[in-house]
C-alpha cells in the first residue's frame, strides 16, 4: 500500500507527511467541493426549467402550461437526469470521503498510528455505496 506521499505505509516509518500542508490542500479542495455542489445544484434547476420550457403533448385542444402530458423532450431530459444519477451523487460523495480520509489519516499519523493511517487512506479509496445514499434518500423524501 502507498502512503498519502507515495512512499510505503503499513508499518513502516517511510512515511513524511506534513500536516499543515495536507491542511492546505484540503482547504482548497473543500473551496472546489463547495463550487461542485453549486454546479450539481444549477445543473438540477437547468434541467428543470429546461423540462417545464419544452412544452407538451396536448391533443385535446387545450391551451397553456398543465394542459397535456410532457413533451417529447421533456420525457427525454427526465430519462436522461435518472440515466446521469448516479455519476452526480458519486461524485460529491467521493470528495467527502477523500477529504475525510485524509484528515483522519493524517490525525492518525501525527498520533504515530501508522496501521490506523493506512486504513484511514484505505478506506478513502473504496467507492462510495451510491445505491444506499439514494435509497436513503428518497425514503426520506417521502417521509418513510
């Protein structure tokens, strides 16, 4: 396993991390985390606003927004937004856990716990469970 700085971990003492460096990156990384759920969150209401803008299928007659079902493109921005899903909440996941990853794993080297750093880094590196996140999710959106 490689250490946050590339050299060997598990035990042994190669490791050389600086922590207010580590400090540094990461608060320019959570600059960036915060600009990508600004972007997830204009994404969502472009895709919206684009849906409700696209008119609908209405043969009946009738005039104005409600009136009929969603349009084509509609139809096909919605498939599209559920096809993209998951790839939008991994991605803010994942820089979650790496920050958090790295934080705790530099906390563990200062400590001297270099299995614990390790683990720490490990654990970073697995994917997310997106699956859960949006299961949970939604059963709290509808209020189950």
């Amino acid at each position: 396993m490689r250490g946050l700085h590339g050299l060997v971990g598990v035990g042994v003492t190669g490791w050389d991390i600086d922590p207010a460096g580590v400090g540094s990156v990461l608060s320019r990384v959570q600059e960036a985390e915060h600009g990508l759920h600004e972007g997830i969150a204009l994404y969502g209401m472009g895709v919206e606003a684009a849906a409700l803008c696209v008119g609908t299928l209405d043969f009946s007659g009738a005039v104005g927004r409600g009136s009929g079902q969603a349009g084509l493109v509609a139809v096909a921005l919605s498939e599209f937004m559920q096809g993209t899903e998951t790839d939008v909440v991994f991605m803010p996941l994942r820089t979650s856990n790496s920050i958090n990853g790295a934080v705790e794993a530099t906390n563990c080297y200062q400590r001297g716990a270099l299995e614990q750093a390790s683990d720490a880094q490990r654990q970073a590196g697995l994917a997310p469970d997106v699956a859960a996140v949006l299961e949970a999710a939604r059963k709290k959106g509808s209020g189950k």
